[in-house]
C-alpha cells in the first residue's frame, strides 16, 4: 500500500529534520536551503514500512512560501502537524491547520518536536495547547508522539504510529483517471524532460501517450521511478518522476497537469461550494480578487457569490464561482484553497461541484443554486442526469461528459446506462440528451410542422431542411435527426423524400382550387408541347375566378408533388405523359439509327417544335441521363 504523508508546521519547528529521522534523507534540496538553514520549496523522502511505503512531502513553514506549502500539501493521505515542543502553537501552526482541514485531509498525527530541549511540565502544556487546536476537528483524536530529531527519542515509537494509521486507512478512490499534477519539472542529460508528483487517480505505464495540460501537448513516457526506483508503471498514491518525450524541460511549469490523452479540457471558470474561515478578518464578497490553489497551480480568480446577499460571512459555507485569470486543468470533488490577493492569508476553502459550467447570471442564481445542492446529494447515474439537464436541447456527446467529470470509462459508462435503461436520457446517435429537453423538443418540431400546414395547407409537407432550420440551427444534426425518427415511431409524423407531415395532414381542396387545378391540368395538356410559360398558365387558370394567381401558384405546386407536371425550367412544365412520349420517340428513333446520335434540327423535326421548347427539353434530357452530349449532337442512350 501506497501513502502519502505531508507534514505541515511553523517555520523552525524541525520539519525537515524530523523526515530525516524517519528516512534518513535530508528533503532539502536547494543550494538556498542548505545555506539559509530554512525549507523553501517542498521536498520528498521515502519511507518503507514492509508492506506499507511511505512518499513523505516536506513543506516550507514560513508565511512567505505558504504557496509552496500548498502545491505539496493537495496530495497527501495523512498529515503530520509538526509544533516545536519549546514554541509551542504559531502563526503558521494555525493556517497550516486551517489549510489541511479545508482539503479535508483524511487523518493525522501530531508530532511534538524538540523533547530535549523542555521539561515534562511544559511539554505537558504545550499538549493542552494543541488539543484546543484540533477540538471539533480530525485530529481530534489524533496521537500525539513527542520526538527529538537530535536524540532519536520517540522516533521508533512515531514510526509504529505511522504504521498503525496507514494500515487502517481506505484505499484510494480509483474510479477518476489517472492524473499527476506537476510540482517540479527538470532536464536529466541523456533524458530529456522529467515532472514529478503525486499521481492522485488512475495508473500511469512505460510507453504510454498522456498530454500536458492545459498547454494541450501530446508527450510519451519513456521511464517512471516511485521511490527512487526505476518501474513498468504507477498507481495512485505513489510520488513518481515521469521521464517524457516530446516535450522540453522549458515548456513545463509547477501546476501543469500530465493525463490521459483528450479527456481533459482546460477551464476558467468552475462551481463550488466553500467555507469562510471564523477567523477569517471579514466575509467574502462578490468581485472580490483571490488567489486560488488548486492542486499544484496558484491563479489569481474573481469570486462571484451565489446568493441574494452577494456574500458569505466568517465561518458559514454557500455556493460560489470562481472566474480564473488563466486556464486551469480540474474535476468536481477535487479540493482548494483560497488566499487573499494581498496580504497573502487563506480565508476559505472548498470543493469543486462543476468544473464547465455556463457563466451564471445574477437572475439565475436561484436556479443554479439548485443545481448544485442536487449535485452534492446524487450518485453518479444522478449527476449525468444533471448535467445533461443543464445543457438543455444540446445534449452533449459521452467525450463531453468525461471532461465533466474525469471518471474512468467503464464508470462513466454504467452512469449513462442506467439513466437511458429509466428513460431519464435519450441517445441521439452519438449525442446523449435529458428527457424534458428531448420532449420539448418533439412538441416544438411537431408544432413547426402543424403551423406549416396551417399556412400552406396545399402543400405536401415542410422541407427538412426548412424544418431544421426553424428549429434546429443551433442544435446538432444527429439531434434532429433523432427527434425526427422518434416523432414517426410514435406514427406522428411521416417523412417522404425531402419533405415532413403530419399523419393527420392531408390534402382536401376547396371546390375553388378543385376549379383551378382542372383548369391548369387542362392548360397542359391542351398545350401539349408548346406549353405558355408559368405565369401566362396562371393567368390563364384564374381568368373568371375570385383566386388570384398566387392562390393558383399554391393549386399548381400539388400538380408538380403528383407527377402530373415536370419541370423543365423554370418558365417551362411540361404535362408527364407528353415527356414520356418523347422519350419513346427518342428510342425509337436510336434503334433505327446507326449511331444513335441526333441533332437539334431532328430533334425539332420529330418533336415537332420550336428551338424555343427544343433546346430546354434536351438540356432536360441531359440531366435526367436520357441523352448525353456529344459536340453538336446527343447520344441517346
């Protein structure tokens, strides 16, 4: 079993030498530290307990590198709070505190540094001190272990206790993908690009493609070590160095996130839920600057408040969202803190409930708030029924619904599974909409295509792509396309070619436009192959009626939708039997000629027209592959 364990602590009160009494490594790595004496940045050492390893993160205690504190501190199991037994509680005993209960920290121990230096009355002391720190808290209960890093006194007792803890504590949740937030980037000659950090879900292995974000940058492992040495792969809870290819040392910064390939998506904005410290000085308003630590990654955000009062007093929790300055890599539940823009102090910390949320309006807060209390209280199968709600008529596709929450396939898979098997969502193709959307969709499409009928009640049907148009222009095609299949399931609808219509639509005509449809069929065919063009058949067809001829217009489409007429051009119908005459005239006339080929002069001749109908009747003929061209002639084919 994999654990890490952070220690966190004032400045001085022996946190570094107490991982070095535990594994004999000084997690001191920098030139500065060693000549300053002080823990500036965060350091590693490794512990092995048998059948438990131990990743220890050693933090810098001063108020000036809390940040650093802060990058080591989001991925720790346990932590050790350090208080110098001749110092006793401090400033930064206190934010450090503060900090791991607000990441929710699983369990811990507090250490008593510095034995030799007091006696038994003050040690006794300092331990009253502590319990009123951590009352109501998960230390609560916590051992307290007394040690001298310099005698060695207590140590083996503190490694027992160590022991003790990690082997009750749960293993973790491996249900999100693997994820390793980037606390230190280097170049090794011969190498190239190594990140280290604690890999907070999923596995890593040799070979494998991951991405860098959010610079969005595909790269290869080419080695892993855990616990300095050299493996095939990683697990979560392990501190790993992931050597990389594809990549240079230069383009990576502490709070870039490596994962699985195009999973991930980079955001600036996300929802949350947090809680203003007591101590905090005042309460948190709306605009208000602060500066957001997240995993490895500080970004300076403006908070926007989610309620009437436009803030959250000390020690009281409420719903927020958070407007980043720059693009940061997140999933819901994942945990941070947040530190004022200046003085530099935590004031709250919290949980992310949505990572891609829309940008929320002061008259949506209600609604949203909502939201986000179904959220904390669902499971997963609930939580995909949310979000997809929130996304209304677009749906979104299961890629998306990854990005929303960094669950593992299979995971994500059976959430969707028992939502479609409810009917709480409908597949469309490869898009995943909620119930209420989808059927306020089908009502909307179904209305569309009745008032369609209503206004062109001569018509066959409204185009599909008319209807898309009108309802669908934003949407996905795959959306419409499934609303259209579902409404002639449920036998509403029936689509024929490029049209749509309602079952119930059907075409009876006035005895008016029963009129005028015989006078313009009789127009035709009386005109045999010298038709008049369209407009003087109209007003022919209307001469003595009350309809005008934009009424006969409408009468003469249904002779087009029947067959009755074709269209040649548009001046130019022409009735369909008298094109299918000439089309056995055109045969005939290839089967007693040598080539098959025929001229427009012949063709004028047998047809017995004008240039005027020959030429657009040919063209026609072209296009419905009944001739082909061939210079000056056309082959019949």
């Amino acid at each position: 079993m994999d654990i890490i364990v952070g220690t966190a602590g004032h400045i001085d009160h022996g946190k570094t030498a107490l991982v070095k009494a535990l594994t004999g490594i000084d997690a001191d790595r920098l030139p500065e530290e060693k000549q300053r004496g002080i823990t500036i940045d965060i350091g590693f050492a490794e512990l092995d307990l048998g059948e438990i390893s131990i990743g220890f993160v050693d933090v810098p205690g001063h108020e000036k590198f809390v940040k650093n504190m802060l990058a080591g501190a989001s991925g720790i199991d346990l932590v050790l709070l350090v208080i110098s037994a001749d110092e006793g509680v401090m400033p930064q005993t206190r934010e450090h505190f503060e900090i791991c209960r607000l990441l929710e920290t699983k369990a811990g121990l507090i250490v008593l540094t510095k034995k030799d230096l007091v006696d038994d009355e003050l040690l006794e002391l300092v331990n009253l001190e502590v319990a009123e720190l951590v009352a109501d808290s998960f230390l609560q209960n916590a051992p307290i272990v007394a040690v001298s890093a310099k005698t060695g006194e207590g140590i083996d007792e503190l490694k027992e206790k160590l022991k003790m803890l990690t082997a009750e504590m749960p293993h973790r949740n491996n249900e999100a993908i693997a994820r390793l937030p980037i606390d230190r980037s280097f170049t090794v000659k011969g190498f190239g690009a190594v990140v280290t950090g604690t890999l907070i879900s999923g596995e890593i292995h040799e070979t494998q493609d991951l991405e860098i974000l959010p610079l969005n940058k595909k790269v290869r492992v080419r080695g892993l070590q855990t616990h300095g040495k050299q493996v095939r792969s990683a697990h979560s809870g392990q501190r790993t160095a992931v050597n990389l290819g594809g990549i240079e040392h230069a383009e990576i910064t502490r709070g870039m996130v490596l994962a699985e390939v195009g999973i991930l998506r980079p955001t600036q904005i996300f929802d949350a839920v947090i809680e203003v410290l007591k101590t905090a000085k005042k309460s948190l308003k709306s605009r208000q600057r602060v500066r957001v630590h997240l995993g490895t990654v500080e970004a300076l955000a403006r908070v926007q408040i989610l309620n009437v009062a436009n803030e959250i007093k000390q020690g009281e929790k409420d719903f927020v969202q958070l407007r980043l300055e720059i693009p940061v890599v997140c999933i819901p539940e994942e945990r941070f803190i947040l530190r004022s823009f200046s003085p530099q102090i935590t004031v709250a910390g919290g949980k992310i409930l949505d990572n891609l949320p829309a940008k929320h309006r002061r008259k949506d807060v209600e609604n949203v708030r909502k939201y986000l209390t179904n959220l904390i209280a669902s499971d997963k199968a609930k939580q995909i029924k949310f979000y997809l709600e929130t996304a209304n008529e677009n749906g979104q596709t299961f890629r998306d619904l990854r990005a929303r929450t960094g669950w593992r396939s299979d995971i994500l898979q059976e959430a969707v599974r028992e939502n479609i098997v409810k009917k709480a969502v409908i597949e469309a193709e490869s898009f995943l909409v909620a119930r209420t959307p989808f059927e306020n969709l089908k009502a909307k499409t179904f209305a569309e295509i009745e008032n369609f009928h209503k206004k062109e009640p001569l018509s066959k049907g409204i185009l599909r792509e008319t209807l898309r148009e009108k309802v669908f222009s934003h949407l996905p095609n795959e959306i419409f396309k499934s609303i259209l299949t579902a409404l002639e399931t449920e036998k509403k609808t029936i689509a024929e070619k490029d049209f749509v219509r309602a079952v119930s639509h059907n075409l009876e005509l006035s005895n008016d436009e029963k009129i005028l449809r015989e006078r313009l069929s009789a127009v035709y065919k009386t005109a045999k192959l010298e038709v008049p063009k369209l407009d003087e058949a109209l007003l022919e067809a209307v001469k003595g009626t009350k309809s005008d001829k934009n009424h006969a217009r409408k009468v003469f489409q249904l002779l087009i939708n029947s067959g009755e007429l074709v269209k040649i051009t548009d001046e130019f119908y022409f009735a369909k039997n008298e094109i299918d005459n000439l089309i056995a005239k055109l045969k005939t006339f290839a089967q007693s000629s040598s080539d098959k080929l025929i001229d427009v002069p012949k063709f004028k001749e047998m047809a017995g027209i004008s240039r005027k109908y020959a030429i657009p009747l040919l063209e026609y003929f072209d296009r419905e592959r009944v001739t082909r061209r061939a210079g000056d002639k056309r082959l019949i084919l």
